[in-house]
C-alpha cells in the first residue's frame, strides 16, 4: 500500500510517502512527481518519514530524474528515512547522488542560503 | 525446517511476499537492517520473473521455500518457462541508468550486492535460482 501526500511549504513542494513503494505502485510515484514538477516545482522534497519499504521499482523513478534537476536547476532532496531504507540508498551509493538529510527541519532550510 | 510459499504471477503479490519473508527470516539472527535487505533481494528477484519471465500472467506461479543448507540462509526461487540467468546478466553502470532515464535494471545490482552467493539452474524447463547469506556469526543453525 502506497498513499501519497502533497504539501506546499514556502518554495518547496513536499511530497510524502505513506506505506511501501515496489512494483506494483512506483508508478503512482512517478505520476505525482511528474505532477509537481509539469505545476513549476523549483524545489522537490521527499518525505520518507513513513516510508516502510522502496525497492528498485521506486529507487528507479527517482533515478530517472536526477539528470532533469540538475539540467533544470530544480532543488531535490529526501528526508526522515528509517534506518532500513536509508541503508537500502546506500548499498547503490545513491546516498552520494542524492541529497539525504535526516529530518524536515534540515531539509526545508537547503537552498535558503543567500 | 523450511518455510514455503506460492506466489501468483502479479505485481500485487509482492506484499504477500514481503509478509511471508518477514516471518519466515525471523528464526535466523539477522538484524533488522539485514532481513529487510534479504526481503528486497527475494522480491527483486521475484519482481524480475513475475514481469520479464512470466509478462504478470496471474495464473502463472513461482515457488519459494526458505531453508538452511550448509549451515547458510538459502531462498530457492523456482519457476517455469523462460529462463532468467541473473549470473549471466550484465549489471548497469549506475551513471548510465540516470543518463538514460531508464526505471529499471538496479534490481540485480542490489540483488548482487547484498547476497553472498547466487546460484542458477536450469532443467527440463524448470528453473532454480538459489539466494545464499551467511548466518550472523553468533547464531548457530
């Protein structure tokens, strides 16, 4: 099960993941980070704090658009991951192409300094 | 003692597969960081089959079972029909995946990573994928 979240907090568009992302629902992911982005999105943040499980299916998605934010000068980062799944980020060194921060407090200030 | 599931050919079935994992690797002494990677090798290996080898067809199943085999943590992983040789597959540079905007393909290289042994057979039509990690070295089998 996957339920998903959208929060606008100063520039930054949150997203939230509620539950388990796999196969049979990263496409959903997709679809909203897909969303936000098409609505102007300058600043994308992942609320992993309820996340309980990603798998490929969904580490895949936001692989396919690591190279979009950079060329397009979008912010992007995730945060609050549980132990697990942030391990999960570092067995394929993604921890080093993506920014991780442990909490919401950190990540709503990145890209705020003058 | 051994724990066995089958596992319909959908997408759908995975959460009944992490369910059936979770319960199953309890016995063994891994930590919490390792059973949960042990559940996403199995699935990934399962996802793979369930969408490449058997196109989600429902009626189509695959066969677990969860055993220890020379004093190793071994999850057979049985199917019918095409053969996926995940020994033989070329794992992706992860550059390239993000280059190519590709979605797929870093399945096996987490699959990859977090085994100590992967073993593959295939006869009469029947194929074997073999799982294999090492018990946590305070836990005796």
């Amino acid at each position: 099960m996957l339920q998903l979240e959208r929060i606008k907090e100063g520039n930054k568009d949150i997203l939230r993941l509620i539950g388990e992302v796999d196969a049979s629902n990263s496409v959903l992911l997709d679809q909203s980070m897909q969303e936000i982005l098409q609505q102007g999105a300058t600043f994308l943040l992942i609320d992993g704090s309820q996340l309980g499980y990603i798998s490929s299916a969904g580490l895949g998605v936001f692989m396919s658009y690591l190279d979009d934010f950079s060329e397009q000068g979008i912010g992007f980062a995730i945060f609050g991951l549980n132990e697990q799944v942030s391990e999960v980020f570092k067995i394929l060194g993604l921890d080093r192409l993506i920014q991780i921060v442990p909490d919401k407090s950190t990540a709503i200030t990145l890209g705020n300094e003058p | 003692m051994s724990h066995k599931l089958k596992l319909s050919c959908c997408t759908a079935a995975l959460v009944e597969l992490r369910s059936f994992l979770q319960l199953s690797l309890k016995a063994y002494g891994f930590s919490e960081v390792d059973r949960h990677q042990l559940i996403l090798a199995v699935e990934e290996v399962c996802a793979n089959l369930i969408i490449h080898s058997h196109a989600c067809n429902p009626k189509e199943l695959i066969y677990l079972e969860v055993k220890e085999l020379k004093k190793k943590l071994t999850i057979e992983i049985t199917d019918k029909g095409d053969a996926f040789n995940l020994l033989e597959y070329e794992v992706p540079d992860l550059k390239k995946v993000i280059e190519e905007k590709r979605k797929g393909g870093i399945g096996i290289l987490l699959v990859k990573k977090i085994m100590d042994e992967i073993e593959f057979e295939s006869k009469n039509g029947k194929n074997t994928c073999r799982l294999i990690k090492k018990f946590p070295s305070a836990f005796e089998p």
